[in-house]
C-alpha cells in the first residue's frame, strides 16, 4: 500500500488518555470520538489535520488504556499512517485491528519533522521524506498484517475469508 | 525445555510442547472480560461477525464498573447495550450495580481466575491476574469480539525480565511501593512487549493483595503481562474463592530471560509517582511540601480490603484536613461490606471521608471526583497522564493507601511515619 502526505509531529508516550480523553469514552460513535482526538495534547490537531495525514512520534506511543477509541478516533480524523519509535503493545495490536497502518522506525521517527511530506510503500517498507530527500527503511508487513489493513480490520478480514 | 513461567502457559494453551519468543500462536482462552465501556465497541464487531452465540456462556465475563452506576445517560445507554447483549447470549457472569466491582478486584475474588489460567479482557489492568499465577493480558474491543466468538487469540510469545525478590517490607510499605520503585527504575516502556515475572525468596512475604497491585501495573512499565510464581499463599487464595483446580507452571530451570533484576524488599521506602508519568517517581524523605486538593483511595490497583483497613488504621481517630476532598472507594460489594461490617467505614466518615459504592469512576476521570483546573490528587491508582482526573491542568500523584491515608490528614503529600502518635 501507498501512503503519501504531511506530518504531524510528537514527542515520547504519547498516551491514550490525552489521543482520547476517557470523559469521552461514553460513545463509540466514530465521528465524535474523531471531533476530541488529541484535545489534551494538542489544540490545533483538529486544524493539521486537515492537510496532514501521516503522524510521526517518539516511543512508547499509545501508552496506557487498551481502548479501541484511541486508534479508532485517530484513523477516523483522516490519519492514514503512524510512524513511531516505538508503540505500546495493546495500541499497536489495535491499530492492525481497526486497519490503521503503523510503522514501528526509530529512525524515521527521529528524522523526519512535523510539516513535512512523506511517501511510503509499505510492500517494499520503504519510507521516503520528501522535504529533506532522506530514505528509511523498515520491515514490510509480513503478508497477515497487509492483508488486514487492506481489508480494513481485523473483523472485515475475517468476514471475507482472508484470516482463518 | 528453557521456557519462562508465562511461555509454559501459552504453549499449553496453544497444545504444543514447546513455544519460543517472537513466536506467533493462537491460543485458547480461559476467560474473555470486558467492561462498559470496551464491550460496547466489542459487541459492535461481534454482530459484524454474524456468530449467534459466544463460545462459552460462562467464559465470557462483563462488569459495569467505569461509568457505573450511569453517570449519565450516554454511560447507561453503553450499559444497557451490554447487558441486553449479556441477555441475550446467556452471558453467566455479568455483574451490574448491586453485584458488580472494579472488574480487577472483582475475578479473582469471585473466582473466576486460577493458576494456569489464559485470561484476555478488553481493560490494559487485566494483567493483574498474573498475581495467581495465571496468563492474563488486556487486549483491544476487536481481540474481545474474536474471543467472544471463537475462544481464540493470537499472541506473539514474549521474552521476559525476571525480578528477584529478596528481602522483607517495612511497615506501611505495600505492593504499590515496590510496583512504582521498579517502574521508577525501568521507565514507562521498561519492559515493553515482554512479560515481567516475580520469583525469589521475598515473593513469601508479599501477600496476595501485594501481588495483585504488582502484577496490577505492569502494563505502566509497557509489559504484556506480570506474573508471579505460585506458591502457598496463592494455592490458598484460590482453593478459598474458587471450586476450579489451580494448574502450577514453573519456569525452568534453563529458561532464558533478557535480563534479572534484583529487588531488596528491605530497602523500598514510601515511593510517590509525580505527573504526569508512572515513572516520575520519588521516595517521601526526599519531596518538598506538596499541597494537596484530593485523595482518592481505591480502584483495581488499591481498592483491596488490605488496602483499605489499611488506610482506615492510619485515619482511626483523626481528621481529614481542611480543604481536602478524601474519597475512599472500596473495590467491590464483598470488600465494601466487610469494611463496613468491621466499622472501617465508620472511621473514614468520622475523619471526613466521602465512602463510595464500588466503580473506577476518578480513576480514568469519570466521575465520583474530578478535578478542576490545577487542582492536585494523591490516588492509589494506577496513571498520572495528563488529564487523567479530570482538566489537564491538573494533576495526579501515585502512592501507596499508607501515603494517601497520611497525605489526606496532612494536607500534603506524606508518608504514614510523619503522623503524630
């Protein structure tokens, strides 16, 4: 798959409290929980997110609570792809399971700056800042995991056959 | 065979004889939880999935406890749709207000989970059941909706650190100050994707309570799971809540572990954890005076009946202080009414103390004690991230029942020993 598009940039353990605040998690209505993604960590998020579409963040992200909501809320914002150092083990199982790409790449994470434009292909595991020209690389998905975000989730895959 | 206490479990549940890390399997759960506010995300999938009927009427497990009782009418239409799907899939063990716990306190006590046991649950404080020696990880609303359905999840096998307890505690050091004084030490992503498994000499002199807010916060130190080695005091635990036979898995004698970090329990002081990170930690003897707005005293990390005669023994006789707002929420039904019946409950109403029914409510900030703009709690919980309790400004001191109990009489951040006989 092909992601292309700007990034917004974070720091270590962003957490899944301020990605989407628990007062909040009365509704699993995607749209809503989309209008208060990152509101404690970033006011302007809803704005970037306008024209970006690609995050790139330190370690440990998606630290803490195991909800759903957190990757959820930020694939509904428009976010095609998650470029971290490192994630947390629950989000990162999550975010494969809603179908939101993430790609686990300390040196991308760590080069690559908010603002500017990234192309990746994630069949090659090829990631490309298109600012500063540099090239990363990072393992592609093995062919499950592809399959599952192709298809949109864990639960679509299942229903059209392609995990048994 | 060189395979850790939690790899044994797994490849048994996977039904082969051996399993080695990074491996992927597919395992068969023991035990499929989740709560009022993951479930409804999970029974979404599971209806896209078009299965009629969850694969064990009493495996499946569902506890109203985060936004319960309803905090508004958004939570109760959340819990209504879980308890209409519970209905309607003969769900056994489903636990509403009247019945219900903190999910984490609640299983173990109505034993729901033995040694040996794979537990998944839809809350990241699942794994607090390694405390009995089993498996237990939380996952997302998707991996609940597949387990429902199937009675399968699939694992990545995890490497593991392995601690080694030695010594005895202090007076009025618990659980939670070992927990946070090893976060403190490995960070938030210490061990992350790995499990943390607790073993040697000192492990005897915690006791199950200790263990379970141990295991409880391996997921702030980024774990998969938290385990401990059984020994009595588990085996006695179990046979006392549960009918079903503990399975002891031991790790071997070989097994490979990423590292082995040695704990004397003897030198652990009072360890308080500063916002907005479970690993800002600092022991008592070393702070300023920090005043404070808020003491909550409770959740699946601290709302044990341990905890709480604890924190009533230290309130016995005094007042809360002035301008402090002191919550005390015992974990569940049975725990509220032992306290009662002994009279723990009386002490907190005497000292000032607001006594709430079991719920996580000021935990993940939702009700029963938010914050306002700046203002400062010392909880018994399990995160200080930023707006945690309620405005973002605000913020969350982690400590122990010992160092909230003192701190409500004080007024400030302080340790059981600073109190006046």
């Amino acid at each position: 798959m092909i992601f292309e598009g700007k990034v917004i940039k974070y720091g270590d353990n962003v957490d899944t409290d301020v990605i989407i605040p628990a007062r909040y998690l009365n509704t699993i209505d995607k749209k809503e929980l989309a209008s208060h993604c990152m509101e404690d960590l970033d006011l302007d998020f809803q704005e970037k997110v306008k024209t970006a579409n690609i995050i790139v963040a330190g370690n440990n992200f998606g630290c803490g609570s195991s909800r759903e909501h957190a990757p959820l809320a930020i694939k509904e914002s428009g976010v095609t792809l998650v470029i971290a150092k490192s994630f947390a083990r629950i989000f990162y199982r999550n975010a494969i399971n809603i179908g939101l790409a993430i790609y686990e790449c300390p040196e991308a994470a760590e080069a690559i700056e908010g603002g500017d434009e990234v192309y990746s292909d994630s069949d090659r595991g090829v990631i490309v800042d298109k600012t500063t020209g540099k090239t990363f690389t990072t393992k592609p998905f093995p062919p499950f995991i592809a399959q599952i975000i192709a298809d949109g989730g864990l639960m679509e895959a299942i229903k059209k056959g392609n995990i048994r | 065979m060189s395979m850790t206490m939690t790899q044994k479990i797994l490849a048994a549940h996977a039904g082969v004889d051996k399993v080695e890390a990074g491996e992927l399997i597919l395992v068969s759960l023991d035990r499929v939880l989740g709560n009022d506010i993951t479930s409804p995300v999970a029974i979404r999938e599971f209806n896209k999935l078009g299965y009629d009927a969850v694969y064990d009427k009493t495996k499946v497990t569902m506890v109203m406890d985060h936004f319960a009782p309803n905090k508004d009418i958004k939570a109760a239409i959340q819990c209504k749709m879980c308890r209409d799907f519970c209905r309607e899939k003969e769900v056994v063990h489903f636990y509403d207000v009247g019945r219900m716990g903190v999910e984490h306190a609640l299983l173990p006590e109505r034993g729901l989970v033995v040694s040996g046991d794979v537990v998944i649950g839809a809350d990241s404080h699942t794994c607090t059941y390694g405390a009995l020696g089993a498996f237990s990880t939380g996952v997302g609303s998707s991996d609940m909706a597949c387990g429902m359905a199937t009675g399968k999840a699939w694992f990545k096998v995890p490497s593991a650190i392995k601690f080694v307890l030695t010594g005895k505690l202090n007076p009025h050091i618990t659980g939670k100050d070992v927990i946070l004084h090893i976060i403190g030490k490995i960070g938030v992503d210490g061990a992350l994707y790995r499990s943390m498994e607790f073993t040697g000499e000192g492990v005897s002199e915690l006791s199950v309570t200790d263990r379970l807010t141990i295991c409880n916060m391996a997921i702030e130190a980024g774990a998969k799971n938290g385990i401990f080695e059984v020994d009595e005091k588990t085996l006695a635990y179990v046979k006392e809540h549960s009918d079903r036979e503990p399975v002891v898995y031991r790790a071997d004698e070989d097994a490979v572990y990423d590292e082995v970090i040695e704990i004397d329990l003897s030198t652990i002081k009072p360890t308080v954890a500063f916002p907005h990170l479970p690993e800002n930690t600092h022991t008592t003897d070393e702070i300023d005076e920090i005043r404070i707005d808020q003491v909550v005293i409770g959740s699946c990390t601290n709302g044990y009946y341990e905890n709480i005669k604890e924190a009533a023994e230290i309130m016995r006789g005094r007042r809360v202080a002035d301008g402090v707002r002191a919550i005390i929420i015992p974990a569940t039904q049975e725990i509220y009414l032992r306290a009662m019946r002994e009279g723990l409950l009386e002490v907190f109403i005497e000292a000032g103390c607001a006594v709430s029914t079991p719920t996580c409510g000021p935990c993940l900030g939702g009700h029963m004690g938010i914050l306002a703009p700046h203002e400062r709690a010392v909880a018994t919980t399990n995160r200080n991230f930023v707006g945690r309790m309620g405005d973002p400004t605000s913020e969350v001191y982690l400590a122990s029942p010992a160092v909230a109990a003192a701190s409500a009489i004080l007024g400030r951040i302080a340790s059981a020993d600073e109190l006046e006989d």
